[in-house]
C-alpha cells in the first residue's frame, strides 16, 4: 500500500485545523432543513431567556418600589421613538407628591441619545418637560398634579408616528423654550405591551397606600405570568432543538458511516493482511462516538450559547456598557485557554483511540480463539496481556479525563474575576448615584447568566478537537485506496483456453523477500492444479493472485490472453469460486449463507447446490432447515458442516475457476470420501486449484506444483514427482503420508 500515512502519536499536527471534521460536516447538505429548524430555536430560546432575565428589571422597579410598569415601558417607548432618556420617579414619590414635590415630579431629562431625533433640536440633559402638544392632534389639558408627568410621557410613547410634537422645556437657567419633535415609529413590541397593561391600573386611580399594594400586585404578577408563559415555550424549544440536534448528528455519522464503510469494503486485501481488521472495526464504533460527541456540541452548545451570550449582552449594555464591557476582556484570555485545553485533548485523543484499537484487537483474538486459551491453559498470560493494554488505554483516559475536567473551573475562575471586576466598579457606581438599585441587580442577573453561558462553552473546543481527531481517524480510512480497475477496463469471458502467470513477482508491504518470484504457469481450461510446498512457500498467496486480492510487482496473470489487470473485477470475480480453510459465513440463515454466492438464486437452486456439497442431509436436520440461523461465526454448527456449506455456496456460483484452499481441512473423515467425489465430480471441465496436506486431496490432481521459497521448484503428476523432486518426495513422506 503506497502513500499511507501512520495515525502514530509523534506525526506533526496543525493543532486548529478542521479539515477532518468539515469533511464530516459535509453532509450537513442533506440535512439542511432540520439544522434550520435547530438553529431557528436555538435563536428563540436565547431571545426568550434572555428577554426573561431582562424582564426582572421592570419587576424589581415595581417590587422595590422604583416604579410603575406604564412610566417604565412608556420611557422605553419614547427613547426608542426620540432619543429622550427620562429619569424615572418612585412610586412612593409619585403617589405622596404635593407641593414641592409635584415639582420635582415633572419629566426630567436625563440623556439625549446621539443622532437621535432630539439631538440637535435644542434639547439639553437636566431639561424639564412642561408641555407636550401637537398642531396635528387634538390634546386634553393636562392639569398641574403628581400625574402630570405620566400624562406628557404616555403622549409621547402613544402619539402617532410622524406627528409633530411641540415640547416646551424649561432650562437650568429658568429659560423656557419650545421645539418640535417628530417621532419615529413605535418599536415592535409597543401594541402589545399597551395591551397588557390593560390589565395593571393606572397610576391617576391610585390615591391610597392600599390602591398601592394592589397596584404592586397586578403588577408582579402579571409580569410573572408572562415569565412562566415565556419559560414553558423556551423549554419546549429548547427540547426541539436537542433533539432535533442529537438526530441530526446520527443522520450525519449514519451516512458518513456509510460511505466509509463503502470504501472500507473496496478496499484492496493486502490493506487487512497487514494491517488486521481490529483497527478498522474500532474506527467505526469508538471514532464515531467521538464524532458524534463532537457533532452535537456543535450544533448544540456552540449554536446556543454564543447567541444566549449575545442577547444577554446586548440587554447588559442597554443598562450599563462600562460594566459589561469590563466582563467582556475576560473573552480573549478564555478564548487562549480554550485553545490550548483543545490542543491537548485532540492529541490525547488520537491515543486514546489508538489504545482503544489495540484492546479490540487483542479482545477479538483472545475470544476468538478461546478454545485454544483454554486448551493451552493460559488464561493468566491473555490476563496479564490484557492489563497491559487496559492500563495504556487507562493512562490516556486519564489525560482527557485531566482536561476535560479543567476547562470548567478554569473558565468559571475567570468569568467570576472578570465579574467581581465589573461588580466592584458597579458598586462604586451605584454608592455615586450613577446607577438605580434595579439596574445593579438586573445587570448583576444579566452577567452571571453571561458567565454561566461562557463557563457551558468551557468544554466546547476540547470536544470539538476529540471529534476532529477521530474524524482524522475515519476520514484516513475513507482515503485510503480502493481496489481500482484501469481506465476503459474490459468485461473478461468466461475462460475457454488457459490461465498463465508470466514472469509473476510479489512482495508484501515491510518484507525483506518477496513471497513470490518468477512464476511461470500455463494451466489449460478444466486442469486439476494442487499446489504444495512448505509452510511460507506461498501457496496461498500464488492462488490469491488470481482472483486479484494482490496485484503482482511485476509480470502478469492472463486469462484467455487477456491480462487480468485490464479487465473489470466484476467479470473477473464472477466466474471463481473459492473455499478456504477458515470457513467463512455470516450470522444468517443456512439458505441466506449458501445463496451468498447468488443473490437472485431459487431455493430450489440452493437445496440442489446443498444436496450437491452433502450438506442437506444434515440441513433438513436442523430446527428450521435451511431458515435456520448458523450463529455468530457459525457457532451453531460444527466444523465439517461449516465447510460443506462453503463447498456448497461455490457449488451454487457455477465458476469457471475453482479455488480450494485446504478445503477439507475439517471435514470429518466419515463426509471426507463424499466431499472428494462432489468435489471431483463438481471440479470436472472447470480449472480448479486445490491447497492441500492430504494426499487423497491432490491424488486426482492433474498436475502437482510445488513451491519453495516463492518459486517453483517442480511440477508434474505425482508418480513423477516422487521419483524426480525430492522436496515433494519429503513433503510426501512427512506430510502426506502421514495424513492418507
């Protein structure tokens, strides 16, 4: 395998690239619709919270006595519409106002808000409003009393937009002036809130401490109700938008799963012969966790929080910028310490999942080859191997367990300092008379919430980063190349003439020797070849050579003329069938697993092919014949019955090209006669290969080659062989005979 990188822990990384993951959100695409949704509420659950702590400004003005809800929404409406900030009057003040206090009652300004309506018109902070009228509109008299005041600041906040409005205001210096105002539209939220406040009394009915009380009430409560409506919504789309999220993400890994499955699949087998199948399989179970971990947080916390932050920003600063501002410099350091928790998480992750890859390897062969473990009686060696391995894996979890477990109370220590900054500067602030009591603890409420938003982020880029890096993982499995065909392949025959191998070399990956070298083969259409030789002569990998499972250094395997490198594997591969000694089948049916070769086939076909492979008699046997399920791995059936289901299955394909690789190898020796006569009779006008150590297996051979070393040392028919090869004569007197 050319150009494959290594996943080892010293190969050099770019500690913020993405590319891995962005590949895996590339299929976003299809999923467009619901990650819309997602996103929608994720904007309304951060509008609704944070519009729900905002919402206790106005309810500790009431509860603490600061003041009413008309004057408090009436001030937000006329600043929106003009740019006028007024100063707000107590309620107690407001309700005990006689005399002197009336005066001090009437519609202070207190700010002119920049390239506003009112900047530039003459306008000054510390003005006093003495009269609001229009030549437009038809405006009652408003008497000189303590409701004066809520009359000019509800004709402001109601007044059509357009209106010109003529405010006399009265100076510092006892300068009275007139000038015209023309109003902007009414914010959004306006009709509503004169709607609700339908419900409240008005400030002109309350003439007692008792109409207080009440007032006091209705008000609480109101803005209560409105919370609680407010909260159950929010929750409702904040449960949509998990959901929606959680399903996403496994929409995503599911497709994404499935296209790394494809390429896994096409992968050429030389990739699994030296690299096993336990680092693949870890790939697609504890890598796609990780991913699916690192999807979630995306569209989940990193969608919410930030726009959560945002709003709660955004109302901070309408009350105080200084303030909010101060707890905004802690962002830049947070964000440094983010990056490098999340520098160290993804190369620790890297690990963890290699670790995690060596334990499934050594799990899969240690269960599967339990009966050897405890035939051998080592179960206190495959203990100790495997605590090595658990305590690697364990050494890494503690690592990312260390940062994970960091990023919070780091996060948090610094959103509390830069809090504590901007609360004591508050303090000061407010003992100045810079700042209302309900301004304080609302903007208090406001920057916790912030703070508490930032601290949820603390584990996002960590996640992200251990997301990346099993996505690195999977994404380098999706790259890797698969079994290719050349450009205009052509669809090979079924073979007619010959098979040959010309000057046929090959080495597998990392080895010093090649496995294979000079072969020269002509095999004629319907020839008998067994191939023998010693252990690692390369009997197997010569047979492999033809179906293309290896594609040879050098030289060429041809079929009819036609070199298989030119032609589709499809057409190569359809007419071979193959046995092999590890009996192969799938956790299915009998008929599903003899009908493996041909998908389409009757079962009739199957019964046949079975009857064929002396298979049926003992299929009709079973619970529920050829419905029955064999088990994971076949453990349902003994050894010789696996195999005569394999035999049966090539049986079913009808190749031209037979392939035994020590196919009888756990036939008992009761069905071993009537496999070698199905076999034989099957074989019959098809070219077929047979691997074997018994000699009543390559005794009908055509012809016998034997192998040393990767070459051909000789090739004949046994009588021959005997008495000219003396490899094959000490084969035969060590192995075959041995095993008549």
């Amino acid at each position: 395998m050319t150009g494959e990188r290594t996943d080892g822990p010293d190969r050099q990384e770019t500690p913020y690239n993405m590319n891995s993951l962005s590949r895996v959100l590339h299929y976003v695409k299809y999923e467009y619709r619901p990650l819309a949704v997602a996103i929608t509420c994720a904007l309304l659950v951060a509008i609704l919270f944070s519009l729900s702590l905002a919402a206790m400004l106005p309810l500790m003005k009431v509860m603490i006595g600061e003041e009413g809800l008309h004057g408090w929404v009436n001030r937000a409406v006329v600043k929106q519409r003009s740019g006028i900030r007024f100063y707000d009057v107590p309620l107690a003040e407001n309700l005990q106002a006689t005399g002197k206090a009336v005066e001090q009652a009437k519609l202070r300004i207190s700010r002119i808000v920049h390239h506003s309506p009112a900047a530039g018109i003459g306008l000054r902070e510390q003005d006093i409003v003495l009269q609001v009228v229009s030549p437009d509109l038809s405006l009652e008299a408003l008497p000189e009393s303590r409701h004066r005041r809520d009359r000019l600041l509800e004709r402001l906040a109601r007044a059509p937009t357009g209106v010109r409005m003529q405010i006399t205001v009265e100076h510092d210096s006892g300068q009275q002036e007139t000038v015209e105002l023309r109003l902007e539209e009414k914010p959004f939220y306006a009709r509503g809130a004169e709607w609700l406040l339908g419900y409240v009394p008005r400030m002109e009915n309350i003439e007692s401490d008792a109409q207080m009380s009440r007032f006091k009430r209705d008000s609480i409560v109101l803005m209560i109700v409105l919370m609680l409506i407010a909260t159950l919504i929010r929750c409702f789309l904040k449960f949509l938008h998990e959901y929606l999220v959680k399903n996403l993400s496994y929409r995503i890994l599911m497709r994404f799963r499935r296209d790394a499955y494809t390429n896994a699949i096409r992968m050429p087998l030389l990739h699994f012969s030296t690299k096993g199948v336990s680092d693949t399989i870890s790939r697609f179970v504890q890598d796609s966790n990780r991913i699916h971990t690192g999807i979630t947080t995306l569209f989940g916390k990193v969608v919410l929080e930030p726009i959560t932050i945002a709003f709660l920003a955004f109302c901070a600063f309408k009350i105080n910028a200084k303030m909010t501002l101060i707890v905004l410099t802690g962002a830049p350091v947070a964000g440094f310490v983010i990056g490098q928790l999340g520098r160290k998480m993804k190369k620790a992750t890297k690990r963890t999942l290699q670790n995690w890859s060596q334990m499934l390897g050594r799990l899969q062969e240690s269960l599967q080859g339990i009966r050897i473990v405890k035939g051998y009686h080592q179960e206190r060696q495959e203990e100790q191997v495997f605590e090595q391995i658990n305590r690697k894996l364990l050494k890494q979890q503690g690592r990312v367990a260390k940062i994970n477990a960091a990023s919070g109370p780091l996060l948090e220590a610094l959103g509390v300092a830069a809090a504590s900054a901007a609360m004591i500067f508050a303090a000061f602030y407010l003992a100045g008379g810079g700042m209302s009591t309900s301004d304080f603890f609302t903007l208090v409420i406001l920057l916790a919430a912030m703070a508490e938003s930032g601290r949820k982020l603390g584990d996002v880029f960590p996640r992200i980063q251990a997301a990346n890096a099993a996505a690195e993982r999977m994404v380098h499995l999706m790259d890797l190349p698969s079994e290719s065909e050349a450009p205009h392949a052509r669809v090979l025959g079924r073979l007619q003439k010959n098979l040959t191998m010309r000057s046929v070399r090959f080495t597998y990956p990392e080895a010093t020797e090649p496995a294979l070298r000079d072969i020269e083969l002509d095999i004629r259409a319907g020839e008998r070849v067994a191939v023998v030789g010693p252990n690692g002569s390369g009997k197997t990998t010569l047979v492999s050579l033809i179906p293309r499972f290896f594609s040879p250094d050098s030289g060429s395997v041809q079929i009819d003329g036609e070199d298989i490198a030119q032609v589709t594997l499809e057409s190569l591969r359809q007419q071979i069938g193959i046995v092999t000694q590890q009996t192969i089948v799938f956790n299915d049916s009998v008929g599903a697993n003899i009908a493996y070769a041909k998908p389409d086939a009757s079962r009739q076909e199957v019964i046949e092919a079975a009857c064929r492979a002396y298979a049926h008699e003992f299929i009709e046997q079973l619970p529920h014949g050829y419905d029955t399920r064999v088990g994971e791995q076949g453990a349902k059936l003994s050894g010789g019955q696996l195999q005569r289901i394999t035999i049966a299955r090539a049986i079913l394909r009808d190749p031209a090209i037979l392939i035994f690789d020590e196919a009888t190898s756990q036939i008992d020796s009761d069905s071993e006669a009537k496999i070698q006569k199905a076999i034989l009779e099957f074989s019959a006008g098809r070219t077929s290969f047979i691997i074997a150590h018994r000699l009543s297996t390559i005794i009908h051979a055509d012809r016998i080659v034997v192998l040393e070393a990767g070459r051909i040392a000789a090739q004949g028919k046994h009588e021959t062989l005997i008495d000219t090869c003396p490899l094959y004569r000490q084969l035969y007197e060590m192995q075959f005979a041995v095993n008549i």
